[in-house]
C-alpha cells in the first residue's frame, strides 16, 4: 500500500553554542511547585482566589486547562496575576489526556472529594524518573471515609457524607500527598492530624494560603501538621513564593561562569542546605540586601558526597544540576538518590558530551573531567533538561538537545532568561520522516 502522505513527526531541540562569556541578572519566578497545588484551592470555595507571580509554564497552562474543564473560570488581570473562580461544576472528572501530561494534576483529587464527595481522577501514570505511585494519598483518604475504587484507569473517590478528620501516618515523606490531604482536611468534619508529612517551603507556603481562607492549620513545616476542618472557605489574595529549584539551578550556571551572574527574587532561606553543600565545593552564595544574591567561587573546586533527602536536606530536584557541574571538577564526587529509584537519566546524556560517570544502584560516580564536548543529547525529565542546558553552556563547541518540551515545563521563558546574560541559545524544528 503506498503511503498517501509521509508520517511527518516534529522534535524541537534547542540549540546552545558553549563557553560564551555569560554575565549580568537573572530574575527568579514563582514556585511551579507551590504554583500547581496553591490553584487547586480555587475548588475549595466559591469565591474569588487571586493569585500573584504565577509563573507561566506549561505545567500550570495544564493546570488552568483542568480546573477550566472541572469549572473553575480563570482570568489573567496581568503578568503572573490571575483570578480563580469556580462558578459552576461542569465536571467532577480529571481526563487521562490531562492527567498523563502532568502528575500533578492529582492535586485536584483532595479538594474535590472533599467538597463535592466525589471525585473521578485519572491514575497518573509511571514517568521518566520512577514509578511514582499515588497509594499514599489514598489510604489517607479512606482513613477519613472516603471510598476508593480503580476503574478502567480511574481513581473513583466516593464521600457522600463528606470527608471525617481522621489521624494519618504516612509512610513515606509525599510532597503532592501531604498538599492533597491537608486541602481534604480543611473541609472535613472534626480534626485531622498529619504525621511524617513533608515539610517543603511549597507545602508551607499552601498552608499559609489555605488560612488566608479561613482554614485551621498549626504545624505547617514541621512533620506533624494539625487540621480543624472548617464549613466554608473565602476567596483571597495569595503571591506566590519564588521557586528554590529554579534559583539552585542558575546558582550553580553561575560558579560556572566565574559567579558573574547576579540572581534576584532568590528564596536564600530555602536552600540553606544547598549552600552548604556549594560551600564545600568552593562556592559562596552572598547576600546583597532583601533577595538578591552574588555567586562567588574559588579557583580550584572541590568534589563532594551528596545524598538526596527530604526538605530541608538536599533536594532531588538539584541533583541532575549538581552532577554536571561536579562532571568538571577535578577528583571523584558521588551523588546518592534516595527519592527516586530511575533518576540518573542525564548521566548517560552527559557521558556524550565527555563526562566521566559511572551509576553502581543508587549512587552515581562522577570523575572529574578537564572539559565537556558539545554533542547532540536528549533531556530526559524536567530537572535533568535544565542540567543539559547547563552542560551546553560550558561544553566547547555546539549542543543540540531534544525533547526541550521538558524544559518548557518548569522554567520560565529560559531562552530569554539566558539570552539576556550573552548565551548563544536557540529552539528549533527538526522534522523527522518516518
Ligand atoms: C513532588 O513530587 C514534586 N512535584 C517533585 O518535583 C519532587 O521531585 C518530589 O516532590 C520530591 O521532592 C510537585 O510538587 C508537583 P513525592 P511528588 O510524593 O509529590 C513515593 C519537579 O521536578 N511515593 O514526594 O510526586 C514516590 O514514588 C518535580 O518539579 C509513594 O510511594 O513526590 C517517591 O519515591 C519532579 N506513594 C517518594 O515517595 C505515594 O503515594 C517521594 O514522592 C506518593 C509518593
């Protein structure tokens, strides 16, 4: 059978000319992850939730796509100020094509069944980085009455009679299922105590807005949160705070490029942890007034050990980008991954540009090389896309990498942001016949 007309497919790559010579300010947006979450309470109420620097990314026009096709009706005042309102339920459903874009689409579980006692959301499914089950948020949520079922690919969550506050101990340290049960739990009959919760800025920062609304909330930050649930919640005002894993990743661009790269809007008193560990390598990030901050670096580096954890330790999110910069300092460094059991997509991706890494079960071996060569390379998850770029913007010569549609998930117009301090960056097309 003669094919009629070719099966064209496109990639978009974004294309970096290395070793320019990069200087000047990079302003820090809002927290995708405190972003996502933070427009879900817009389901919590019927009035109007207003929310300041929201960062524009794929993942929250994803968001504002479910909560549009749940009922919410969205509208953008300006830049990153966007009022929520949920006037009218046309759906209590989260479809799979949403779902399966973001997994974080979860995050309108919680308040659904909380307020409407029903919720039908699609199980997300595996991704790039592990399997990344959402069994936690679940048994959470039948310990305060809900009924789950799976069906056809569904989360059926029934509660009819409303959510009960109930004690929940979970078993592992989950950022979306702390968020996910502390928005169940404002809405629910009784107290609802969480233990062993996550303790992330982004699930501070949801608590602070939740009683901005008229929630009960005390413990937020620590691992044991405590829930008065309410009748009703009111509209609000809320900023968003800006985003610690984008500020770590253009900290560690800039020790690369001599530190002559300031960084504004950065959150400093979120990675304290993350300081420490660039500290040992040789590199300061100092202050310089309310949130603004200079990079400045040693000659010679150190290598270093570095275990992910849980907040406030060393976070998952920053590995990819630690990685490549220790690909270039001179000795042997590890890098451990405890949050994740697939997430060193990247070290193969950086062994093509000439990196020396060797991955034994959890813990990646880094040898320090002299340089790295450009080459073509493809990202492979949100945060490794960004350790990619960073990569390209120290190899010698030209870096090709595809798949940037990761990238576009999590950082804000990072083209612009890196033309504007000299990189040599652009996006292109390829088309791919079959
Ligand atoms: C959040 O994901 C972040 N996403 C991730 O950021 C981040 O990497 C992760 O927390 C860890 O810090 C958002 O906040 C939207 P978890 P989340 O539930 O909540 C296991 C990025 O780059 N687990 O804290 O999905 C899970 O498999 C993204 O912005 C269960 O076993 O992560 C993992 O091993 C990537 N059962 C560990 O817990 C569950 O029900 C931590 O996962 C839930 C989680």
């Amino acid at each position: 059978m003669v094919k009629l007309v070719e099966e064209i497919n496109t990639v978009e790559y974004l294309e970096i000319e290395g070793q320019k010579d990069l200087k000047g300010e990079i302003e820090i947006s809002g927290a995708k992850n405190s972003a996502l979450p933070n427009m879900a309470t817009a389901l919590l109420t019927d009035e109007p939730v207003i929310l300041n620097n929201l960062p524009d990314l794929l993942d929250v026009k994803t968001m504002i796509k479910l909560l549009e096709h749940i009922g919410v009706s969205i509208n953008k005042i300006n830049e990153g100020k966007y009022i929520f309102k949920l006037d009218n339920v046309n759906s209590l459903e989260a479809p799979y094509e949403l779902v399966n874009r973001m997994r974080a689409s979860i995050l309108v579980l919680g308040p659904m069944v909380a307020r409407f006692g029903y919720a039908k959301v699609a199980l997300p499914g595996g991704c790039a980085i592990g399997t990344r089950p959402v069994d936690l948020h679940l048994k959470a949520l039948e310990k305060m009455g809900a009924e789950i079922s799976l069906e056809h690919g569904y989360i059926i969550a029934r509660a009819p009679k409303g959510l009960k506050g109930a004690e929940i101990n979970f078993e592992k340290i989950t950022v979306t299922g702390t968020e996910n049960i502390l928005m169940a739990a404002v809405l629910a009959e009784g107290t609802t105590i969480l233990n062993n919760c996550a303790m992330e800025p982004e699930v501070v920062d949801l608590a602070k807005l939740l009683k901005k609304m008229g929630a009960y909330i005390e413990g937020e930050g620590s691992s044991r949160i405590v829930v008065r649930g309410v009748k009703r919640l009111k509209g609000t005002n809320h900023t968003i705070i800006p985003d610690r894993i984008e500020a770590g990743t253009f900290a560690v661009l800039s020790a690369l490029f001599d530190g002559n790269i300031r960084l504004k809007n950065y959150p400093y008193k979120y990675l304290d942890f993350v300081h420490q560990k660039l500290k040992e390598i040789g590199i300061d990030v100092i202050p310089l007034g309310k949130d603004e901050v200079v990079i400045r670096r040693d000659k010679q580096l150190k290598p270093v050990d570095i275990e992910t954890k849980e907040y406030p330790y060393f976070p998952t999110d920053l590995q990819a980008q630690f990685m490549t910069l220790l690909s270039i300092v001179d000795g042997l460094s590890t890098i451990t991954e405890n949050i994740f059991e697939n997430r060193f997509m990247h070290v193969q991706e950086l062994d093509r540009l000439g990196a020396n890494i060797k991955v034994k079960g959890k813990t990646a071996f880094i040898k320090g090389v002299k340089k790295l060569k450009g080459a073509e390379v493809q990202a492979t998850d949100l945060r490794a896309s960004a350790a990619m770029v960073l990569a390209g913007l120290i190899a010698e010569g030209k870096t090709k990498i595809y798949n940037v549609y990761h990238l576009d998930r999590g950082y804000e117009r990072i083209e612009e942001k890196l033309k504007n301090i000299g990189a040599v960056i652009k996006r292109g097309v390829e088309f791919i016949e079959d």
